[in-house]
C-alpha cells in the first residue's frame, strides 16, 4: 500500500491501516506540492534568523522563557536543549500501533507548509515509520496543551538519533537503528523542534485508533444483542421502525434497522407467543434508543477527529505568502479532549446494557433456561463468575468515564494557564473500549450457550453463522471448566471484526 500526502488527504482509516499493518507492507511519501510549501516556509524562517528581529519559537525561549532573546550562533543548540529538556515522559511506552499512528499524523501536520521546519527531518518521520523504526514513547506526561509536548519530545529525540527505539524485535539506540537501513539522523536548526513537538498529534493518534475500534464495537453490539435477545426468547416488536420514527434519532434509526435485519428468520421468535411476558426489559426493548444514543457520540467524534486529522496545530504559524508568522493557539487539545471524553461515555454504556442482558440470562426466574447456563447445577458453577468479571469490568469503566477534559492544572510558571488533559481522555477511552471488548465477548460466550438449550430451533441465518463461527474454538459447555481461555478467544474475534463480517453474508452490510 502506498500512501501519498498532502497533509490533506490523510483519512482516519488510512491512520488506522498504517498504524497497524506491518512497515513492509506500506510506504509513505510526501507529495511534491507539499516539499515545495515546505521549502517556501522555511525561507521565512530563514529570513528571519538573518534580520536577527525577535520572533517567538524561532530565535526566543520557550513558555514563560519567551522574553529571552537567543544568540544566531545558538539557534541549532536552542532546539537540541529543548527537545532534550522536554523528554520527562514516565509509565509504560504507548503501543507500537498507537506510536505510528502519532509519527504519522504529526508528519501530516507539518508538510502542510505552515511550520516552517526543515523538510528532510519530516521526510525522516516518514522513513522511520516505513522501516519499521517506532520509539519508545512512555505514556504520561502530556497536559493537551502546549502540544503534547512530553510524548513528542521523545519521538524528536529518536529522529536526533538519541532516543530509544523498537527496531527487529529489539530494543535499541535509534542512532544504531538509522544506520542500519542506511539513514542519518536529523540536524535540528532554527524552529525545527518547536515544530516537532507543539501539537496535537498524541491525542489525536489516540482518538484515531479509539474511533475505528470504537465504530466496529458498536456494530458488534448489535449483532451480539440479537443473540441474547432469541437465548432468553425475547421480542423484536420494540424494534418497529414506526416506533422509532416517532423519536427519529439518527443513531436510534439505524439500530432499528440492523437489528430487525439481524434477527430476521429466525425460529426461536415465532416459537413463543408474542404477549408471554408483556415486555421484556429494557435492557432488551431498550437497545436502539442504548445503542443508537452511543453511535451518536462516535458520529460527533468522528466530526471532530476529521478536522483535526488535516489541520495544522503548531504554534507560531508560518505563512509563506506573506512572511508572517504569527502566535496562536492551534496547539490546543480541548475540542479533542471534550469529544475524547464524550466518547468513552458512549463505548462505556454499550458494556453497561450488556452486563444487564448477560444477568438476565444467568436468571432463570427470567430467561427460563438454567440457572448461570449449566446442566447439573450446584455440582457445576456454570457462567456465574463470568458474569461477575464482566460487572467488574463495567464498573471499572464508570470511573475511566470521569472526564479528564473537566479539569485543569496552570503550568510553566502560569503561562500556560488552562489545558485540554486532552492525552488522559485518550488514554481512558482505550482502556475503556479494551473493557467493553471484553464484556461483549463475555456475553457470546453467554448467549451462544443459552441458545443452545433452546435447540433444536434455530436463531436467524445471520446469528446461526456468528454461533458456528464461535464454535470453531468454543465449544458448547457441557460441565465446567476453566472458561478464561474461552473468554480471551472471543475477545480476539471481537477485536477482528469478524462477527459483524459473518453476520454480514447474510443480512447484507450493516450501519
């Protein structure tokens, strides 16, 4: 796969496909258009040296040291000193998925043209992220605002050929690593590790990633809850689309649809009567106003992140055309870290309605199949503590969901007075949607047992392929055993996207 940019066209996707796939199967280059802008901005920066007039990030301090004036003779020395001071960063080092993903997208930013950087150092990034070169990038330490300037520094670190870096399997110098395929580290002059490091591309890696996890999660909460619905025989008629017509919420709409296309054909619902238990619980009759409310969270991130994927958020700005360069405050992370926030709220209610589907199903005054889904029971503890891991994990996640972009700490000596927490909203949601992963998978494991108990009937064709497909590592259980093993399986199907492409074939493609 070959990527071309432009600093334009950078689409989420295209972040998530590089971000994963292996370097030898994609390159990245930089479009001609954008090395000219590039060249062109940087002889502003240039031109500026020469007239020796005092301009922010280019021949000043930093922060609350902007008032300084700094020596030509200096300027190379400024931008090492800063990428070094700035490398504070602490905790575990970021995935190696989620540190392309940042190299990629702080490359996209700055070959717009309006940074003024030097365009080898950014041809670099991309070389980097096409031979398989990833720092080693800890976790903590970004405010949002500012840039993510911690976790930045230690990426601009590595292009200096100072920093540590996963590179074959190991881990090593990135200076060894750069030579090794034949490359030379970067030479930082005037602004260049300002630019490296002042924006919002940790966060913004981190939403990119969550939201394409984020939108497959959704899609396989629809199918899953199909499932449990038919394993405790429950009805569909709540999802009508006249009923949702009257509360058109375009999320609420869409769930209707799947679900009712989901669930089409099948047995179970035409082997009970329609009135048999007046109405089921709103965990069950619920699920497209839950699920529709969720989608639009991730619609409204979407939004956001798409906008932010193609923007330039550095600070100062350069522009060519004019010679300006001009201080603001693109760097910021609160649109991000509000929207970051918001969404794990969302991912986090998809795993609470869950749980409350997987109790019904361990409730045999409910569901009517046997208690915690075991034959022999007392003798057999069944799905019980199943359930309990899968409560835990939903509890969890309501502390993950405080949101991080509520609060602020002032820095560099007040300067910096209100911030985004913008990379801890990113963080969370992760974690969040790993959970949720995990609940869902807790519940197939549930709801394809208790299907079981109802056969010979059949589910829809759609959810009989999601049941065979569990069953080619699941089998049905017959007495216990450790079900750890069972969970962590169908967390990786999850992970796939493989339920929603199975149920798919059937049902045709899902919103």
């Amino acid at each position: 796969m070959k990527f071309i940019l432009t600093g334009r066209n950078l689409s989420l996707k295209d972040v998530v496909k590089i971000a994963r796939s292996k370097h030898t199967d994609t390159h990245v280059s930089i479009h001609p258009d954008s090395w000219q802008k590039m060249i062109k901005s940087r002889q502003v920066v240039l031109d500026i040296v020469k007239k020796g007039k005092p301009v922010y990030g280019i021949n000043t301090g930093f922060g609350a040291l902007a008032s300084k004036q700094i020596a030509e003779s200096d300027l190379s020395q400024l931008q090492y000193n800063l990428i070094r001071s700035h490398c504070t960063g602490v905790g575990s080092p970021f995935s190696k998925e989620v540190t392309r993903a940042i190299m990629l997208v702080r490359a996209n930013c700055l070959i717009q043209g309006f940074s003024g950087v030097t365009p080898e150092t950014i041809k670099l990034i991309f070389e980097m992220i096409n031979h398989g070169i990833t720092p080693l990038v800890p976790e903590k330490g970004s405010v949002g605002a500012s840039g993510d300037l911690a976790p930045l520094s230690h990426i601009a670190l590595a292009l200096i050929g100072e920093g540590d870096v996963e590179f074959e399997g190991k881990i090593v110098r990135s200076d060894f690593a750069l030579h090794q395929v034949g490359l030379e580290p970067a030479k930082l002059g005037p602004k260049d590790g300002l630019a490296l490091i002042n924006g919002t591309s940790v966060m913004l890696a981190l939403g990119a990633i969550a939201a394409f996890d984020a939108e497959n999660l959704m899609k396989q909460a629809d199918v899953i809850s199909c499932l449990t619905l038919d394993a405790v025989r429950g009805t569909p008629s709540a999802f009508d689309r006249k009923i949702s017509m009257l509360k058109p919420q375009p999320g609420q709409v869409i769930v209707s649809d799947n679900l009712l296309r989901i669930i089409d054909g099948s047995q179970i619902i035409h082997s009970h009567p329609e009135d048999g238990k007046v109405q089921d619980p709103y965990s069950l009759r619920c699920i497209p106003q839950v699920h529709g409310a969720c989608r639009q969270t991730l619609k409204h991130t979407l939004e956001v992140l798409e906008i932010e994927l193609n923007s330039v958020t550095d600070n100062p700005l350069v522009f060519p055309d004019t010679g300006e360069v001009i201080s603001g405050g693109n760097f910021h992370g609160e649109a991000l870290a509000l929207t970051l926030d918001y969404l794990a709220m969302g991912v986090s209610e998809i795993g609470n309605i869950a749980e409350r589907r997987v109790e019904k199903m361990m409730n045999p005054h409910f569901s009517d199949l046997p208690a915690f889904l075991t034959k022999n029971s007392g003798l057999n503890s069944g799905l019980m503590i199943a359930h309990v891991t899968m409560a835990a994990l939903a509890s969890e996640n309501k502390g993950l969901c405080h949101p991080a972009s509520i609060d602020s700490i002032p820095t560099s000596t007040d300067k910096e007075d209100h911030v985004s927490m913008g990379v801890t909203a990113g963080r969370k949601l992760l974690e969040v949607i790993k959970n949720v992963q995990h609940c869902l998978a807790i519940e197939l494991l549930c709801n394809t047992q208790g299907v079981e108990f109802l056969r010979p009937l059949k589910t829809s064709p759609a959810l009989e392929g999601v049941i065979a497909l569990v069953r080619k590592h699941v089998p049905p259980i017959e007495e216990d055993r450790v079900f750890y093993k069972d969970i962590e399986w169908l967390f990786r199907l999850v992970q796939s996207g493989e339920i929603v492409t199975e149920a798919e074939l059937i049902c045709g493609k899902l919103n």
